[in-house]
C-alpha cells in the first residue's frame, strides 16, 4: 500500500506540500496539486482517515440513533440519512437504542468517544442527562422524528395532526363510532401528540375517547398485541383500532386473526407510520404515511449546516393519509375485460 513519502517522491515535492494538497489549502501552486494528484491517482493512495481527522479536528462521521432497527420506518430513515450523508462527504456510524434509554445513552456516549462530527438522533423518552449535557457542551445535533421540549436542538419531523383529522372525518363517513387507539409511551413527543391529535380530532365529532378506549403501548409489536386483546375483551369491544405506530398496527393484527375475527368485518384496524409491508396484508391498511426520505435527508443538511457553524431551523413535513381497505372501504371495481373481436 502506497505512503504519503510515496506520493511526494512520485510527484517531486515534500511530504509536507502532498498534505498541503490533500487537505485542501491554498497555499498550494497549481501545477505542485496537479503532480500530487496524479500521483495519488497513479499509486492508488488513499489518505488515513484516523491521522487526517487529528490534523482537522474533523472525522467526516456523523452519528446516528434510532430507537428501534427493527421497525421498518427507522430502517428507512436510517438509509435516507447514509445516502444524503455519503453524497455529502460524511460517513455514519448507527446504534440502535431499542427504545431503551440506558442504551441510548451506550450509544451516544460511544459515539462521542469516537470523536464523530455531529450527532442525530430520536430520543427514546424525554431526555436522559447524558443526551442533555451533550446538546448544552454544544455537541452539533438535531433530533429528528421525536424531539425533546425545552432543549435548543433543530428538530426534523412531521406533523400529522391533519392527517389524523382526515382519518377520523373518514372513520366517520364509513360509520364507525366507536373508536379506539394503542397509544405510544406518553414520554415520547410522537406517542403523546399522536394521542391528543386523535382526541381532538373525535371531538369535532362529538365522540369521546374513553380510558377503555385508549391503551398504553410502547411502539413494538407485543404491546399492540397486548392492548388489543384487552379492547377485544371489552363488554363492547371497539369498532376501529388504531395504532399509533407500524409495529403495534402488526401486533394488533395477530390479536385478532388470533380471535378467529376478521379485518374489517368484526374490527377495523388503521395504523400511523405507512409501511411497506401494508399494501401486502388482507386487507391492505389504512394507514398515515411520513414522508421518510425527506426527513433523512433534510436532518443530514440541518446537522452538517450546524457542524459548519450555521443555524438551521426547524423542519416540519406533512404526514399524509393513505386509504386502503382494512375500515371497511368499498372494494375498487375489477379491470373490465375487453371480450375478443
């Protein structure tokens, strides 16, 4: 493997001028980079990345925490934000917190040892004071789908409170009176605005929301399972369940094929954060969509302008209601087939 001496011997000029070059600096003649370039081309020499970033006090790494690998809208947000980063630069180091802040913290206390750049992140709960003392040393960070209040870190999310109104309204228009949600951990900003949208929203109806009505779940497929079990035991189970996120959605599936009941004919089911997976299931499920590459990519720009010594502001993108068949829509008609002349 070819040394930095190498490429200076090749080109004709100092070890220090090929540094000079490789970092950029202007101090550099014209036709001095275009020898050591050339060199660096023809030897194959790829500069180490460890040594450059102790000249630099930059590691062109970006850290990134996900409270949960396994859910689908994660996953695709983790390689939103690897792509954007790449064509930027920058290279990403993922932990996931497994909605568990004791390895949250694991992760961002390893990810700064390692000296990363800026830091991304979803908190699992309201904040633990490891993250907290992070954002206050100044640590460039921006929370991204979740966010904590009071804390002076750009937040990249989506809103879908009127994509929760659009949902209700048509719950509503289909007849279901009757409806019920599997919450997300209250601490969390998605799991407790998820929940006072969808209140909101059945109060413009004029439908309550009963405790009986509203389960506690923790954004994973038990507890949905688990919540609906107890909605399905019920002296008068709900019409509608809906999951405030992918995987509880899931869980409440298999509480109720489990029952031996069907979607939608004995209980309506429709979900927050679109997958995937939801066009395939029978029926497929309604579900609210986030625009989940826009949300990488936008957080990766906001970290990198805060790295940079910029102030981004906040982002906040539309959610969106995706109307499948597992409410009780009217199937959509068969292609007519054209008969043969």
């Amino acid at each position: 493997m070819a040394s930095i001496k190498d490429v200076a011997a090749a080109a004709g000029v100092s070890v220090a001028t090929v540094s000079r070059v490789l970092n950029d600096h202007p101090s550099v003649s014209a036709e001095s980079r275009t020898r050591v370039m050339a060199a660096v081309a023809e030897l194959g020499y790829r500069p180490n990345a460890v040594a450059r970033s102790l000249r630099t006090d930059q590691t062109r790494t970006l850290g990134l925490v996900i409270s949960d690998v396994l859910n689908p809208y994660f996953t695709e947000l983790a390689r939103s934000v690897e792509e954007e980063a790449r064509a930027l630069g920058y290279s990403v180091i993922i932990g996931n917190a497994d909605e568990r802040p004791e390895l949250q913290d694991h992760h961002i206390r390893t990810l700064l040892d390692r000296r990363i750049d800026g830091l991304l992140l979803s908190p699992t709960d309201g904040g633990t004071p490891l993250m907290l003392d992070a954002a206050r040393a100044g640590t460039p960070m921006v929370f991204v789908d979740r966010w904590i209040r009071g804390v002076d870190v750009p937040v990249v999310r989506a809103d879908g409170q009127e994509a929760v109104r659009e949902l209700v309204a048509h719950l509503h228009r289909l007849g279901h009176r009757r409806l019920a949600i599997i919450a997300g951990p209250a601490a969390t900003t998605t799991g407790s605005e998820r929940v006072a949208a969808f209140r909101a929203a059945l109060a413009e109806y004029g439908l309550a929301l009963p405790d009986a009505y509203t389960g506690q779940g923790d954004f994973q497929a038990d507890s949905g399972r688990r919540v609906t079990e107890g909605f399905l035991d019920l002296p008068e189970p709900p019409e509608v369940i809906f999951a405030a996120d992918n995987l509880m959605a899931l869980g409440a599936l298999d509480a109720i094929r489990a029952r031996g009941l069907r979607v939608p004919d004995d209980v309506a089911l429709a979900a927050f954060d679109d997958i995937p997976w939801f066009v395939h299931t029978d029926p497929p499920i309604t579900a609210i969509a986030q625009p989940t590459g826009e949300l990488g990519r936008a957080a990766v720009r906001a970290l990198i302008d805060r790295i940079e010594g910029r102030a981004p502001a906040s982002v906040t993108l539309p959610a969106r209601l995706v109307v499948r068949r597992s409410c009780g829509e009217p199937s959509l008609p068969s292609p007519t087939r054209r008969s043969e002349p």
